[in-house]
C-alpha cells in the first residue's frame, strides 16, 4: 500500500508572536496530519517560546529574511524526506482551509509549484492601488521574460512538490524571493499553476511592504528579473 503523503507547513516568522500560535492552530485543524515547522527569523519578541508550545521551530541566529527563512524550510522537508511543502505567512494572512484549492490544482495540473493567488475567484481582500500595479507590472516581466503567466507573483501562500523541494533546496533566491522563485522554477523545467484563494488583512505586527516602499520594491524585482533572464547568456 503507498504510504500517505506527508506535507509540511513552513511557516516564516520575523516578529509574529501574536499571530504564530493561531497560524499554526488553523493549520493543524485543517489537516492534524501535517508537520508544521515555524522558522524564527531571528526575531526579538516571543515567536520562537510562543511557538514552541505547539510546533517544531527552527531558531535562525540572525536575521537572514524571508527568503533565507523559507529555504531553511524547504532545506527541512528536502532532508526529511516530505512529498511537498506548504509556504504559509506567519502573519495569519493565509487561510490554511484554502490550502484545499493549492490542492486540487496540483491534481488538476500536475504543477510542482502552485500559488495561491487573492486576484482569481472571489477574494475579498486584495492589497491598495499601488501594489496592485507593482504586481501587474511584475507579473508582465515574468510572462515576457519567462514565458509564465501568474496574477499573482509576491503571494507567500505556495505549494511545492518534491522537485519543487529539491530545486529550491538548492536554488532559493535571498532577494525578492517570491517573484524571483517562480523564474528559478522555470528555468529549471518545472511548471507553475495558480489556484484562487482569499487573503485576510494582517492584524497584528507591521507590514515590510507599506507606501512608496512597494514601488521601489516592484522596480528592483523587476530590474532582478532581467538579470536572472540575461543570466541564460553568460
Ligand atoms: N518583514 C519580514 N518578514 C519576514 C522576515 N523573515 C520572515 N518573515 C515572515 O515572512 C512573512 C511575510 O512577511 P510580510 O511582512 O507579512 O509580507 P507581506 O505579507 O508581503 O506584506 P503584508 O501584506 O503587508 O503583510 C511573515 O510571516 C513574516 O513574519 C524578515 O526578515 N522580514
Ligand atoms: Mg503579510
């Protein structure tokens, strides 16, 4: 008999005391089975205690950012053997019940890496004006540069398999990782798929993207897009 698929739950958390306790509590309620690892990015407030209680935690010693966090992760679930991998914001933004919808469209498309997009669907919450543009204008570089369409490229609500796991166990960029990740993954021959989900607004904590910040980041992802792309060339 095949053995059941056994998924992780990697959870970034720069901060997230407040929030961390009832991500890893949804998560669990949506499936008991899944294994939960909560990576503290080296955080100065109570993330790694308060997670403690509930989840394994892997402690970072500095501040690495999000993308070190979440390789940290998927470095766990490469070695651990785990048929896939669920990125989920420690900020309680994600809905774990929608991991359902990451799902479906993995069965559906075979895709090794799905995104949980807040622009397809129904979904209430859907960021300001100014960022909705920044994502536009990078979802544009991806489909010209990559040849891949996305709606929504900076989401942090992802799915990953084991090949997505094994790339990017490797191969995970530190800047901009999310946009970044989804161009990794198509230079490495792995298809990507969005499946529609919602996005609460965060509660608790502070955002690292707020006003003009989101425009200057949406230029760097874009100038770090075409230095991946020319890279083909070097
Ligand atoms: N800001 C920040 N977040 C980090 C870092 N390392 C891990 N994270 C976690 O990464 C996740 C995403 O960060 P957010 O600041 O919420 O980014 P975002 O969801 O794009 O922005 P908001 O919509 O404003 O919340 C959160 O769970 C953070 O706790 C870091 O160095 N800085
Ligand atoms: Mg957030």
């Amino acid at each position: 008999m095949a053995r059941p698929m056994r998924t992780a739950a990697i959870i970034p958390c720069f901060n997230e005391e407040r929030a961390v306790a009832g991500v890893v509590a949804e998560l669990r309620a949506f499936d008991p089975a899944i294994v939960t690892v909560v990576v503290d990015d080296g955080s100065s407030d109570a993330t790694a205690r308060v997670a403690r209680e509930t989840s394994l935690v892997i402690r970072l010693p500095v501040n690495l950012g999000i993308g070190g966090a979440v390789q940290t992760g998927i470095r766990y679930a490469a070695r651990h053997d785990f048929d896939a991998c669920i990125q989920v914001d420690g900020d309680a933004q994600h809905v774990a019940g929608e991991i359902a919808a990451l799902l479906k469209v993995r069965a559906e498309t075979g895709a090794s890496l799905v995104i949980g997009s807040r622009f397809i669907g129904e979904g209430s919450f859907r960021s300001t004006a100014m960022r909705r543009v920044g994502i536009g204008l990078i979802a544009s570089t991806l489909a010209t540069l990559f040849g891949v369409r996305v709606t929504d490229p900076t989401s942090g609500f992802r799915l990953m398999d084991r090949r997505a796991i094994a790339l990017f166990a490797e191969h995970y960029p530190q800047d901009f990782p999310e946009p970044v990740s989804i161009a990794v993954a198509v230079e490495h021959g792995l298809s990507v798929a969005e499946a529609p989900v919602s996005m609460r607004e965060r509660v608790h904590g502070t955002s690292s993207l707020a006003g003009l910040r989101s425009a200057a980041y949406m230029f760097r992802v874009i100038g770090y897009l075409v230095l991946v792309r020319l890279k083909r060339f070097l």
